[in-house]
C-alpha cells in the first residue's frame, strides 16, 4: 500500500509541473508568431498595392482611348 500512495503523490506532482508548463509562454514562439504575422501583412500590403496600381493604369488607359 505504501509504494501504490507514493507512486500516486509522484503522479499527482508530474501533473502538476505539465500543467505548469503549459501556462508558461516561450519568447520564442512569440517572436517567432510574431515574424509570421508580419510576413503575412507584408504580402497582403504588397498585394493590395499592385490591385491599386493596376486599377490606376487601367483607368489611365480608358481614358486615354
């Protein structure tokens, strides 16, 4: 009976740390979202700049026929 309370209190502690370590927040994967946020801002910028630029040349054109 005293190996089977102790292995429960050492499995009670092992959840304890995992759940701990799941609150935890690494800066790395923060920095690391954070480089894929900006990748993904940086091409729909580039793409609604050459949706502008090509409504632009468009337009230009109607009018110059």
């Amino acid at each position: 009976m005293s190996k089977q309370l102790k292995f429960n209190s050492h499995t009670h502690l092992n959840e304890e740390v995992r759940f701990i370590n799941k609150d935890k927040v690494k800066l790395t994967d923060l920095l690391e979202r954070l480089n894929e946020e900006k990748k993904k801002e940086r091409n729909s910028n580039i793409a609604l700049s050459v949706a502008a630029v090509s409504a632009v040349t468009v337009f230009g054109i109607i009018l110059s026929l």
